[in-house]
C-alpha cells in the first residue's frame, strides 16, 4: 500500500510523494487522514527557507524526528480516522476520529498514546486549532493578565486570534489589537478586541496611546504581546509598553534578524521581555501544571470558542502544494487554508 505525503524540498517549493506506507509495528494502529491545516507560522518559515537548517523539527512531537533541512516534512495538525490496528486489544479504537501532532500525509500508523479521540463537544474543523489553542493557554499562562489591565497585542493571525478570544474573556480594561490585513482586524474585533488598528500608518502608536490614557495617563500598555512575526513589532511593542509591563514573545523569527533600540528609557522603565514557547511549561507551573492538564484546558476552550469560523479555504489534499503559495503571495486573503482528504 502507498502513502501521499507532503514535502518540503526547497525554499518555496513543496510538493507530493507517493511512498510505500511501512508496515505497522507492534502496538500501533493505522490512521487514514481526513483534514490538516497548515501552521502559517511555522510552516511559512520552512516554505520561505527562513528556518534555521539545524534546530531539531520538534523536540517533544515523536513524529517530528529530525531536523529542519530539506526535503522534509513537516505539519502537526491532524485529524483522522483508525482504520486499522496490529494488535487485536486496540480493535475498539477502529472508526474513531482522533487528532494528531503529524505531518501532512494521507496514512501512517501511530501509537494509540500519542493520538486523542475526538468527543461530541468538539467538531474534526475545530480540532483542528488544538495546537494553537493549547499555545494561546500557554501564552496567558506565561504573560498572567491581571484584573483591570491594558493590554495590546501585535499580530492577528491564527495565534494571534485565539490569543485575543482568552484574553476578550479576562477581566480585561482595554484590549487592543493591531494587524496590517482588514480580514484578521474584523476577526479580531469579532473575537472581543476593544479596538484593531494598522500597525503599518504612521501614527499607530499614538492611537494606542489615545486608547490607552482613559486608564494610564501615559497612554501605555501593562502587558503586551507579540505575536506577529515581524521582528519591527517587538520595537512598537517595547514603544507602547509602561514602567514595569510586560512585553510576551510568542513569535518565532526563524533567522530574520531583530533589531532593537535599547538606548532610550527601556532600562528606565524597566520592562520585561518574556520568551514564551508552548513545547515547554513555565517552570512557577510545574509543580501542579502538567502538559497533559494544559492539553485539557485548550480542548474545552475550543469547545467555545469554536474557531473553525477562521477556516477561509478548503483545498483537496492533491492541491496541498498551492496553499503555501496562496498564503505567501496573498495573506491578506488567507487566514487559515485546511487540507481536506478522499
């Protein structure tokens, strides 16, 4: 039997293969691909040849061995079916919907641990955004918004959105957004944001600041978040930004250089920057936070949330390799394109 997969063979090329599925092993049980989505954070990078060749494709994903050089593949958003198992003891798990952390590809066998079944609170579409709930959970968890804080956040794409809908449920003062593309500003007043502005005119920051002085005379933020992938942001983000607030660093720059200005009154004001990645928990967590327990958190928060409402583009997978043109060429258009499978 023959598998399709996705890879990636250069910067901006990507392309199908059709490979012999290996035999399963003991213990595992064989998942048929109904829908992927494309992580447009990280998998861009890849598409565009901006990620760094010799970090690790995943430290904590078991089907993300390797590195990041090319050919490669890559994904890790995946809902399927089981439709075949090697040991008799798994026979219940056959015709269940489960999500997995896996690569763009129509079969593999996996082992049954590292998949979670689908329950009735949670559509396949919505599953889906498991991977970037659960990382929206970490970045509140990291950033610990306070009651009556001002926070901005940089970047509305999928991360961005799913951040802004906690946030827009946390007893918030202002929550300011800002993204370059009308689509992502609508969705992201849909999800609860005070206001959205284009961070691309000349005076967003001082409409920032206007919004911000109701509640802080300096028109600063307390907390804010970067999750755009534009290195500039983080400068806006340290501009906006209060005595003692906190900036988030959610995205991955891949090796675009980042350049900042740190010789003003960024000392003075003592802001702090916080990495933040979700492979990892905070280690002030780990004493009563497990991963697993997170995971748990992002699943009900999909249950209401629901965002397969930012799915913009259904594409047959044999069509997989134009989707990374689309959102390369036209963002603006495309915020979230999912692969659906035969």
């Amino acid at each position: 039997m023959n598998r399709v997969a996705l890879y990636f063979i250069a910067p901006y090329q990507a392309e199908l293969r059709s490979e012999p599925l290996p035999p399963g092993q003991p213990g595992q049980v064989l998942v048929r691909s109904l829908y992927s989505a494309i992580s447009t954070g990280t998998e861009l990078l890849i598409f565009r040849g901006q990620a760094p060749e010799h970090m690790a494709a995943d430290a904590t994903i078991q089907d993300l061995s390797g590195s990041l050089t090319f050919p490669l593949k890559y994904g890790y958003s995946l809902v399927g079916e089981v439709v075949d198992v090697v040991d008799k003891k798994h026979r219940g798990l056959l015709g269940k919907r489960v999500f997995a952390f896996h690569p763009h590809e129509t079969h593999f066998w996996a082992d049954p641990t590292t998949l979670h079944p689908l329950n009735g609170d949670v559509k396949p579409e919505d599953a889906l955004f498991l991977p970037n709930m659960e990382t929206a959970v970490n970045f509140l968890q990291d950033a610990a918004p306070i009651l009556g804080e001002q926070a901005v956040v940089f970047g509305q794409g999928i991360v961005g959105l799913l951040t802004t809908a906690l946030l827009a449920r946390t007893p918030l003062s202002q929550l300011i957004t800002l993204d370059r593309y009308p689509l992502r500003r609508e969705m992201s007043l849909a999800m609860g944001a005070t206001a959205c502005i284009d961070p691309t005119t000349t005076n967003a920051l001082e409409q920032i600041a206007t919004l911000l002085r109701p509640y802080d005379a300096s028109g600063r933020a307390d907390l804010a978040f970067e999750l755009s992938g534009a290195p500039q942001a983080l400068q806006q983000a340290i501009d906006i930004t209060g005595f003692s607030g906190r900036i988030l660093i959610g995205s991955w720059y891949g090796r675009k250089p980042v350049t900042l200005n740190l010789g003003g009154d960024f000392h003075r004001r003592r802001i702090r920057l916080i990495s933040s990645q979700v492979s990892t928990l905070a280690p002030k967590l780990q004493g009563r936070w497990t991963k697993a327990r997170r995971l748990q958190i992002a699943w009900k928060w999909l249950s209401v949330v629901q965002p397969s409402d930012l799915i913009t583009r259904k594409l047959p997978f044999d069509q997989a390799p134009l989707a990374y043109s689309l959102l390369d060429k036209h963002p603006e258009k495309h915020l979230q394109i999912i692969f659906t499978y035969t």
